[in-house]
C-alpha cells in the first residue's frame, strides 16, 4: 500500500492518501476542503486515480473536502450509515471499501460522536476522533458518549494486534503516528481505566466549544458544499457594476474577496486592490469566519463564479452580500476608461 499523511496546519487535521501501486487507484480519508488543491495535486504527482474520498464522522472543527473531490473527480463519497445523507455510500460496522486491490475494513467506533467509524486497512487504522496518540476524542457534543467510547476503543480497537499503526484524525502535539500496544500501555486517558474513572476523566475537560461547531456540522452534512446554517429560502444578492460595486467598499468597509485560482489572482487581469483571494475550494471554510451581516463583495473573471458562491452564501444567510457584475474583465473596462 502507498501512503501518504498529509496535514492541515489550521485545523490540525491530517487527511491520508492511501492507494494501490498495482491499479493506480486511490482514496483520501478525511479530505479538507480548504487542501483540495493540494490534494489533488498529490494525487496527479503520483499519477493516481481517486476512487473514494471517506469521512470519520461529521465534523465540527473543518468543512470536509469530500463533495468538492467529487464534483471535481467524480469519486465516491463514503460515511457512516448514521452520519451525512448526501454521501454516495453508507456503511456500517464490518462493511468493506474496495479501492483497487485495497480493503478498507469499517469499525463502527460511536462515542467522539454518534456517527464515528474507523478505517482498518492491513496494519494500519485511521482513528479520525475516536483514538489520538496519548489521548482520545472529546464526547461533550453531537450525541458524543463517554461509555460508547470507551467500548468502542477497549473492545474494539484495543482488539486489534499491538502492532497495529494508529493514524489519528488530529494532532496539536506534533505526533504523527503511534500503534494500539503504545496506546494500551501509555494513554493517559484510558489506559488501565475503568469506565468510571474513564467517564470521570471526560466529565472533567472542561473544554471550550468548538467555534465553528453551528455551521460546520449543517455544512458537513452536506458533504462540505453547504456553507452554514441560515434562511433556506433567501435568494437575494446585490449584482453590481464596478462604480456601484466599489462605493459599496468603501461606503461600509466591505471585504472583497477574489474566489479565482491563485494563479488567475495574480495573472494577467491583476485583481482589485485590497481583495483578499479565497478560491472557490476554501470558500466553505472561510465562510466559517464571516459574521451573517459582514459586508461581502466577491469578483472573480467575468462574475460567474462569484454569483454562484453569492447564491449559495444567501440561502445559508448571509444578508450584506455583493456580486461584482461581469468580474474582472468589467473592472478592468470600467477603469480603464
């Protein structure tokens, strides 16, 4: 198997690129919208085909690459049964995931939240939330339950051989990677606990909520494509041209935000000054940071793009935002005159 650990310094997520050498076929486990460029580039570099693009469970602290992959490479999406509906394939506990030559084995390991899966695949287990290295996920939210934890890490992963290498979902230590023998001996959470002690541990993190909990589970459960929650059935946004366009920044201090590919951002056309380049694949998780009622102008070449993310930022309630009519390739006519 080929394997590749790839990390997110925002979220500290790590996503896996696992595949098949023989058949070229791939898949990612837990992609991060805002790496989908990265990760495809990976994947080309490497001359492979992505297959599959699997989820852990719906997550709370980043948006999922998983829907953007597939519009892009036509893989299918794959979560748990209880997890996000819009997935091309539910599986549950002792299901398998064929990717070439590879069998991705399903373990249902409920607790860090309802939907909670891990992925054997050889030797080698992705744990996303459920185990870390010296630690274990958090159970305060998402129908999160210390006792389902502990069953799931105790009777089942801790049932896989010692040897058996650990790939957590996350890190803020700089581990990368442990086995389930290390986690057995030295995991200070759960190591030699009891489930009381275990429970007792967990009651007592006192941890602060996850900041963008509210809008990336209902975007998640949209593989990634939904960008918050708000009103489904606002479909209103400014369309405007460069002169309107522009006394709108500068009358409400309005952030500008070019959704082009980094290389159009600073290619021919130039981009207006000030705006910040947020391609469409980031997008979702920038959205995370926009209050509802922040002024928003979004450009790209001609205003196509941008009109789509507009529409899509007012369903989910946005209520300041702004389309600059015909891109680009307007501003620089307006400007030029």
């Amino acid at each position: 198997m080929l394997m590749r650990q790839l990390f997110d310094q925002e979220t500290f997520t790590y996503t896996y690129l696992i595949a098949d050498p023989k058949t070229g076929e791939a898949a990612l486990i837990d992609p991060v919208a805002g790496q989908v460029e990265r990760d495809l580039g990976v994947l080309k570099d490497l001359e492979l085909e992505l297959k599959a693009a699997l989820d852990t469970h719906v997550h709370a602290d980043h948006i999922t690459g998983a829907g953007l992959l597939r519009e892009r490479t036509g893989c299918r999406t794959v979560a748990s049964i209880a997890g996000a509906e819009c997935v091309d394939l539910h599986v549950e506990d002792g299901d398998v995931v064929t990717v070439g030559n590879l069998a991705i084995e399903v373990i249902a390991t409920p607790g860090h939240t309802d939907d909670s899966v891990s992925y054997l695949v050889g030797n080698h287990v992705f744990t996303g939330d459920a185990l870390f290295v010296r630690g274990t996920g958090r159970t305060d939210f998402q129908n999160g339950d210390a006792g389902d934890l502990y069953q799931s890490i105790t009777e089942k992963l801790f049932a896989l051989p010692d040897e058996t290498m650990v790939w957590p979902g996350h890190d803020y230590r700089g581990h990368t990677v442990t086995t389930i023998g290390e986690e057995k001996r030295h995991n200070p959470r759960i190591a030699g606990k009891s489930l009381a002690e275990f429970k007792a541990i967990m009651e007592g993190l006192n941890l602060p909520r996850p900041r963008h909990l509210d809008r990336a589970v209902p975007a998640n459960r949209e593989c990634g494509l939904g960008l918050a929650e708000g009103d489904p059935h606002a479909t209103e946004f400014s369309d405007l041209e460069t002169t309107d366009a522009m006394s709108f920044v500068a009358e409400q201090a309005a952030t500008i935000v070019d959704v082009r590919e980094p290389h159009e951002f600073v290619g021919e056309l130039g981009h207006v000054e000030g705006a910040e380049n947020v391609p469409l694949s980031e997008i979702a998780q920038a959205a995370l940071d926009w209050r509802f009622d922040q002024p928003l102008l979004f450009v790209c070449r001609s205003g196509r793009r941008s009109r789509g993310v507009c529409d899509q930022l007012v369903k989910r309630g946005f209520r300041n935002v702004v389309n600059l009519r015909d891109g680009m390739l307007g501003y620089r006519k307006a400007t030029s005159l």
